[in-house]
C-alpha cells in the first residue's frame, strides 16, 4: 500500500505536485463541476444520434450499478439476481402505461379517468375498454415502490441465512422473474415484448423515440442516485449497513437488528432498480423477457467490482467504462484486427498467413464482451479487490510524536458522557443468572450456573480454557440461546432476546478475539455503537433533517470524548482504519466502542490479552474508574493479577460449573480452585 | 399406456436425470464441505465436459446416433470417453482452484464467490465463441434396446447410465471412507485448523476435493449428452442450479445428502413436468431450494454447522 504511494508520488509530474497543493475537497469540487459539465454538453458536442443513444442506455445501467451498490457494496450482500428488479420496474411501467392490459370499461373506472390515470377508448361493435395513461412522473416512483415491496417479499426468507445462500437463492429469484415474464402473456405479452410503452411527457411535450431527452433524464437520476447513496453512506444507517458488512455477529452486538437493515438494504437497491426499469422500458417503448436474464445481472456486478465496492463514483465511472468499452472500444478494435488481417492477408503468400488473415478477418470483439466480463471479475478479485476507486482511502501515517503513546496511571480523567453515576444501590443485582445450562448435542458447556454480578460493582470470571465463561457471556447477551435457565436484568427477564435489543436494554460487550469492524475508522467504529441510541432513519438520513443534524452532531462530539479518554492511545488515530492499528489499541477500541452504546453493565472478555505489564496497569486503572462512573463491570481475565486487583467478587468456572465465589483471599484458599488450576497433585502438596 | 404407466415412466425418466444431478451435486457438496465456497464454476466445468466428450466420441469415429455399438467395444468407447472427460474435467478443476481460488482462500466476504462467478462466465464465453450458440449433436453409441415394464419404457441407455452413476457414486464412498486421503478430507472438512495441527496437508485435500467433484462433474457432461443426444454451451446454467438445489435438499456438505437429494430433484423435474406443466419446473425447483433453506437449512442429511465465534 505505501509502497505503491510512494512510486506514485515520485512519478508524479511538477504540475501535480501543483495541483496537489489545492485543498482535496476544492479539487474534487474542481473535478465534479469539470465532469458535469463535460456530461451536459456531450449532446451538443457529439450530434451523432447513436452516440447519444449509446450514452442514455449508459445513464440507466449507472443507475443501476448504484442500486446494486447499495446492496452489495454497502451491506455486504451478493445479489445475483439483481435485474429482477430491473424487471418488475419495467413491467409494472408497462402495466401502468401501456396498451397491454385494456380491461373492459366499467363504472370502476371512472374516477381514474378524472384524474387522467386512464382514458376510455371508444371502437365501433366492441365494447369500450380501459387504456393506461398514468404519467411516467407518477409511474416511476410506483414502480420503485413495487420493486422494493418485492425486494422485501424475497428477502424476508432467505436474509437469515448465510451470505452464501443468499447468492443463490437471488441467482434462482433472477432467473424465475424472466420465466414469470415470459409464461404470464396478459401482463407481459410473453417473448413478444410489451405493446406501445407511453413515453415521458414534460410540458405537454413528448420526449417519443429521441435520444436526448432520455440523456438528461438518465443524468438527473445519476445525479439524485449519487446524491441518496452518499447521504445514506454518512449516516447511521450506512454506518449500520458497513458494521453487518464487516461483522454480522459484532453489529448485533451494537444495537443493530441485522434483519431490518438487511431488508432496508435490500428495499432500497431495489427500488433503484424498479426506477431504473421504468426509464428504460419507457425509452425503448417496449419490453421483453431476454432484457433481463442473468448476463444484465452479471454486467452490473462487474460494474460493482471494476469501480470498487461501496465507491459511489468508482461504479459510475465503471458504468461509463464498460459502456464505451462496448459500443465505441471494441467496435474500432474489431475494425482495426481486421484491417490487420486484410494486410497480413496481402502481404503474404502462404498457406499459414491466409489462415491466419482470414481468422483474423472473422474475429467479431464486440461478441466477447461477455467473455471480458468474466477476466474483469477474476483480474480485480486477484489483483485490485478494492476497486478502481476504492471506497476508502488509506490513511496517512502518524507522526513519530503521534505514534508514543506512555502508559498513564488513574484510570480515565475525563467524565463519559451518557455514563451517569447511580445511585448508591449496591445489594440490587444488575445481572442475576439462574440455573442457566447450554448443552451441545452431548456436551454441557455450562450447567445449572447462578451468578449474581451486583450494581457496580465488579465481578470477575475466572476459569481453566473451556470452562464456559466465553459461553456465558454469549448466553447473557443474545448470541447463543441457553438449553434452560434464565437471566435477567435488573429484575427483568431477557433470556432469548435477540442480541440487538440485549446491547438496547444496556448490555454492552467486548469479544475475547476481538470483532471490530476492521474496514472503517476508529471514529466510525465508535459511531455504529451509538446505533441503538439514536434514531435518524433512511429518509431523514437522505434530507438531513435539522434533527438528525444535531444528533449526528452530539454523536460525533461524544465519540470524540469517548476516544479522547484513552488520551493519546486512540485520539490521534481517530480516522485510521482499524486494521491498521495495534493489536492493543484495538482491544482499547473494543472498550471504548462497548462505552459508547451507554450501557448499563460492561462485559468485557479478557480486556488485557496481548498488554504489556504497563498496559495492563493502565487498563486495571481504567476499568476501577468505570466503576466509579456508576457503571457495572463483568469481565473474564486470565491474568489473576489484574483480577486480585480490581474485582470486588471472583467466580470460578470448572467444566461449565461454579466451584467457588467471593473475594481473592476466599477463592485462593479453595482447594477445588487449587486442584482446577494447579493439578490434583499440587493442591495436595 | 395408463396414466398409472405414465407415471412410472416419469419415475424412470426421473432417476435418469437425478443419476446426473447427483454426480453434478456431489461438487458443490464436497467443495462446500471443506472450504464453505459456493463454486459457481462447477456450474460450466460440466458443460465444458459435455462438450470435451463430445469431441472424445467424435474422435473414435462416432458421428450422431447411427452407429450403435455393442458387447466390449460400447463398454470400451463408453469407458474411454469417461476416463478422459473426467481425467480432464478433474484437471480443469485443480487448475481453477490452483490459480485463481488458492489466494483467495483466506481473503474473508464474497471475493471468492465473484471468483467463481467469473471463472464460470469465462467458460460459458470461450465454448460460446468457439462452438458457436447452436445446440450441438452428441454421439451416441448405445443400441436401442427397450425392456416393458408394466406399460412403460425402461431402455438399455437408462440402465447403463445408472450403472455408471451408481460405480462412480460407490467408488467416491469407498474413496472418501476407507483411504487415508479420503479420511484426511472427512477430518479437514470438519475443522480445518485442527486437521492442519494433525499434519494434514489441507492443500492437497483441497486440490483432490476439486480434482473429484470436477472429475465427476465431466462425467455428469458425458451423461447429459448420452441422454438428452445433444449440448449446448447454455445447459450448465439450469442443469447447475438444480444440481445445487439438490446438494441443499440432501444437507450441503453430505456426500449421501447429494445422492439422495439429487434423485429426488430428478423425480420432482420429471413428475411435476407431467402433473403440472414443464415451463413451471424452474419455478416448482426454485420454491423448494428457498422452503428448504428457511424451514430446514441443514436438509435431510446435513450435519449442524456450529458457527466459530
């Protein structure tokens, strides 16, 4: 990575050094203005009718590509079957706006016809029949609707399942959607193709069968879609598609109910797509089911790979790429392959150059656009996963001051914000446990456990490998189900809540291996765990209503404050990417990220694996101030140390069961701990 | 022919179908099994190994279904054709995993898959744009040779095609139960850390895991073509995702899932055909892949992934 930086940077030329010394957010400013304004003059340039033609059909596969996008980039799900909805968009048009259904006229209808959705038409010795005439201003929202409610209807089964699965089952939803098309002939007019698809109208003009009014509209919905996906992708709920992208498990654990993003995700791609489908079938003025099998599927996931996953310009400019590559690129190749074996053809007189000449006479490259597919999808996994522009950029390194960081006693200075200090209530159990078993299949990881962790206090969990203690953490916070037993919080019941609603009620968690989010910032890591605190949805994520304003504002000062009080560890490396940072810093994000979600009760699995004595200090120290913050602490530590130190109460596991509780002096004297941890033998010594 | 013979004959016709589903699930099953990959390539290594077949029988002087061969020369012509469709089938596999899935292997998300994806579209394109889009006529050596039962037809050609089906099936079972490196692929499959800890090479069960099922894929080619006596560049597609439906249906990553579940998919493809309509047995297919992920996700025969947290 920094070594392809650095080659760039000593080849660039004087002149981008230059240019590098305008501000990044003017030169992209510079370079947005600059393509727009190349994009809108481009009819006025290029008069050639197939150009723009050409340059229309690109607008509407970018609008898709940025659907697709959503999907897969954003959420991290592969849809296969994406033109599906592609389909239903255009169908529904067809059915909206088109001679293709004309049922026969009733009373029903008349209120339609006031207000011009349909008209009645008149023709002598038959009855009068329905024609649709809903405009397309009003058709093209309809139809994105449509196409959401149907990516909802097909999600809804199969968004449990692993990633995998949902590939085919979304493979199989593309391939059913064109043989419904095709076998349902009074919707569709099957292979036939749909029957005087009704062109926009703006102003009482027709856009009818020319190409540039199409072109602008194409631009416009670029323009819009680009405008929806960026809004979406800084807010809450693009944070929340990226964490389930990153790590389905840790997002639940943040608050974040995994089936109705997904859904959302899925909702919104395609009601991309369902606009999309409506543009197109409206310019082409018909329809049929080979528009939309599975290679249309395919062109747009190169589109997705090629720009980059998740990079709003990257699949645009893919978009622009792959359709010049098609209508002008390999037309001038094919030209120019055969000129060369016209020449090869004449310059040689053997047998083996005019096979070769007449080979190369033959060769149509436009035919292997498919085939250049396939390449661009397995060159780009190989060799440039993240894209031609990568949704994230590698972040600089820190200075040499940036980077020593000394461990600091006292624990944290600042007050958390969100965090406030309870109530004296010590003997009022924050977490009760009661006769909690998991079996799998015959083994019993944890069997008929009491634990009661009180009101800030903190309690450790201690135990030889496989005693259960990860398992008990999964059990109380939602991601495992127990055999029997129950847990409650603060006296209410939450066995079996899904993990989401467990981190809302004020359950926040570490993972012993650690489960961060590797591809987003530290900054941003934090923000996803505020999810279950704040509520901007996608609509006013989209207008950045005044509220959701303020609370992204209050959220990003109260991450900030929550990296600030790990001092300069995390604070100057607030906008790295996490993969980037050390493998302690990480754990600290883990904690801070577990804070940020304004929990109750903190349950942090072995928070100083891989620390330095000094570390390990420093953490000890932070831990005993979050108690006196008023939170609850419940940790499993392997350094007995640290858990001497800092627990107000120990509980020992053995075999999923409790053998001993209460204070260092008590646990250390039991000999059942002794014989656990030393061997039978010792403990007899 | 009653109605009770029709429908014997869509049993039998069925089993045939599944015969070949089996083999072609038995792929995805086992490459699932061990590495957790959804190989879309598997899709059109079969339909490149119908079409290599093809060229096998043409090459022994077979054109269409003129000549019909019996006694030790069909047996030799059948075998031949086999052995060097799956020989190449199973190279043509290691080779995509070897070059193109081997450093993805540890990348985590979907670039693996969109790997596959592409592998699979690659071929798809070089046999388009070598072979044309026609369908092609696939030789056929089989004498017409049909028995009676009951009212319906059971032809030699069936017959020859479940014994080969049942020989290969047998022979994976026996490899992967009774030999070391099928026991080495039991062990990976189940923990692949643990299996390298016990000095498992998992590279070389990876690399016989896809030399197998592309080895039988080939041979699912060579069956298509023996019994439908044509291929055609677009048949991976639809014969593919059956064949997935029917490794889910039997439990994905049960070798005896994939047989069981691939007949079943044979008998729904040939019995729904005739009850309700052929143009919905997409449809009909397709439901079941979907009830059987949400209702039972592990299938018939599928073993409980615990998930590693």
């Amino acid at each position: 990575m920094t070594e392809s930086a650095g080659a760039k940077a000593r080849a660039g030329s004087a002149i981008g050094a230059q240019l590098r010394r305008i501000p990044a957010a003017q030169r992209r400013a510079a370079i947005l203005t600059a393509v727009s304004v190349l994009l809108l003059a481009f009819p006025l340039i290029d008069r050639n009718g197939g150009d723009i033609d050409a340059a229309a059909n690109a607008c509407a596969f970018a609008t898709l590509a940025l659907g697709l996008n959503i999907v897969v980039g954003y959420a991290g799900l592969l849809d296969l079957g994406y033109a599906a909805f592609f389909a239903i968009g255009a169908y529904t048009y067809g059915a909206l706006s088109s001679w293709q259904i004309q049922p026969q006229w009733s009373e029903f209808w008349e209120p339609f016809a006031s207000l011009g959705l349909v008209a009645r038409i008149h023709a002598e010795g038959v009855p009068d029949v329905v024609h649709m005439t809903v405009s397309f201003w009003l058709g093209m929202p309809i139809c994105g609707v449509v196409a959401a409610i149907f990516g909802v209807l097909f999600g809804a089964p199969t968004l449990r399942l692993r990633g995998d699965y949902l590939a085919i089952v979304t493979l199989g939803f593309g391939e059913i959607v064109p043989i419904v098309a095709r076998n349902w002939p009074y919707m569709t007019n099957g292979a036939i193709g749909l029957n005087g698809v009704a062109p926009p109208r703006l102003f009482g003009y027709s856009f009818g069968v020319e190409s540039w009014p199409f072109y602008y509209l194409g631009l416009l919905m670029i323009a819009a879609l680009i405008f929806i996906s960026l809004r979406l992708q800084n807010s809450r709920v693009g944070r929340a598609w990226m964490a389930i992208r990153e790590d389905e498990i840790a997002a639940a654990a943040m608050g974040i109910n995994r089936v109705s993003l997904k859904l959302l995700a899925f909702a919104v791609g395609a009601a991309f797509g369902g606009m999309t489908g409506a543009f197109y079938v409206s310019k082409l003025q018909t329809a049929t089911p080979d528009m939309f099998m599975f290679p249309v599927s395919v062109m747009i996931l190169v589109m997705i790979v090629l720009g980059g996953m998740g990079s709003v310009y990257g699949v645009v400019l893919a978009a622009i790429i792959l359709q010049l590559l098609q209508s002008w690129f390999l037309q001038d190749l094919t030209g120019w392959v055969h000129k060369l074996g016209h020449w090869v053809g004449s310059s040689w007189d053997v047998q083996l150059a005019q096979s070769i000449s007449g080979w190369l006479q033959r060769v149509d490259l436009v035919q292997s656009i498919e085939l250049i597919f396939g390449i661009i999808l397995v060159t780009m996994m190989l060799f440039r996963r993240q894209g031609l522009i990568p949704a994230t950029r590698p972040t600089p390194a820190l200075t040499l001051e940036q980077q020593t960081a000394h461990a600091s006693r006292g624990g944290f200075a600042l007050p958390v914000r969100g965090i406030e200090p309870k109530k004296a209530e010590p003997q009022r159990a924050m977490i009760e446990i009661r006769k909690l078993t998991r079996r799998y299949g015959g083994i019993i990881a944890v069997k008929d456990l009491d634990i009661v962790v009180e009101t800030n206090s903190i309690v450790a969990l201690i135990g030889p490998n496989g005693s259960g203690k990860s398992t008990t953490f999964n059990l109380i916070t939602g991601m495992d189900e127990p055999s029997s037993g129950k847990v409650f919080l603060l006296d209410q019941d939450i066995t079996g809540l899904p993990a989401h609603l467990i981190t809302q009620r004020g359950i926040a968690r570490t993972f012993q291996n650690l489960r961060l989010f590797s591809n987003m910032t530290v900054r941003e890591n934090i923000l996803v765990a505020m999810h279950s605190r704040t509520t901007t949805g996608p609509l006013a994520a989209v207008l950045r209503t005044p509220r959701s304003r303020a609370e992204e504002r209050e959220a990003e000062e109260r991450a900030i404050e929550i990296i600030g009080a790990f001092g300069n560890r995390l604070l100057p490396r607030a906008n790295q990417m996490v993969k980037e940072l050390s493998y302690a810093n990480r754990r600290r994000v883990e904690i801070a990220r577990a804070l940020a979600s304004r929990p109750k009760v903190l349950l942090l699995d072995e928070p100083t694996a891989g620390m330095n004595p000094a570390e390990t200090l420093e953490l000890s120290d932070q831990i005993r101030s979050l108690r006196t913050m008023g939170l609850t602490v419940f940790l499993i530590e392997h350094k007995l140390n640290v858990v001497n130190d800092i627990a107000d109460k120990i509980i020992v596991l053995d075999h999923g069961e409790k053998i001993a509780e209460g204070t260092a002096a008590q646990v250390h004297s039991n000999p059942q701990v002794l014989e656990a941890y030393l061997g039978r033998k010792a403990a007899h010594a | 022919m009653t109605y009770n013979d029709v429908l014997l004959q869509q049993v039998i016709n069925g089993v045939s179908l599944g015969a070949m589903y089996s083999l072609l699930a038995l792929g995805f099953t086992m490459v699932y099994g061990i590495i957790e990959l959804i190989n879309f390539a598997h899709f059109n290594v079969f339909m490149v190994g119908s079409f290599f077949s093809r060229w096998v029988l043409k090459l022994t002087g077979l054109v269409g279904q003129r000549v019909a061969l019996t006694g030790f020369p069909l047996v030799g012509t059948l075998l031949l054709a086999l052995v060097c469709v799956m020989l190449f089938c199973g190279l043509l596999g290691v080779a995509i995993e070897r070059t193109v899935l081997r450093p993805l292997r540890n990348v985590p998300g979907t670039a693996a898959m969109i790997t596959t994806i592409g592998v699979s579209y690659i071929l798809f394109n070089v046999i388009l744009l070598t072979q044309g889009a026609d369908a092609k006529n696939f030789p056929n050596p089989m004498p017409v040779v049909v028995w009676k039962v009951s009212g319906a037809d059971l032809r030699l050609r069936e017959v020859l095609l479940w014994g080969i089906s049942l020989l290969l099936m047998g022979g994976l079972h026996f490899f992967v139960r009774r030999t070391r490196l099928g026991k080495a692929m039991q062990a990976t499959a189940q923990d692949q850390e643990a299996a390298r800890m016990m000095g498992i090479e998992v590279d070389t069960v990876v690399m016989t895991t896809f030399f197998l099922g592309s080895a039988l894929a080939g041979a699912a080619g060579l069956i298509f073509g023996l019994y439908y006596n044509f291929t055609s560049y677009v048949i991976g597609y639809t014969a593919g995702l059956r064949a997935f439906t029917a490794a889910v249906l039997g439990g994905i990553g049960s070798i005896p899932g994939a047989m069981v579940g691939g007949v079943l998919i044979g008998l729904i493809e040939s019995l729904g055909g005739q009850l309700l309509a052929t143009r919905w047995t997409d449809v009909i297919i397709f439901s079941i892949l979907v009830i059987v992920l949400v209702l039972r996700p592990t299938g018939l025969f599928g073993r409980m992934i615990i998930r590693k947290s």
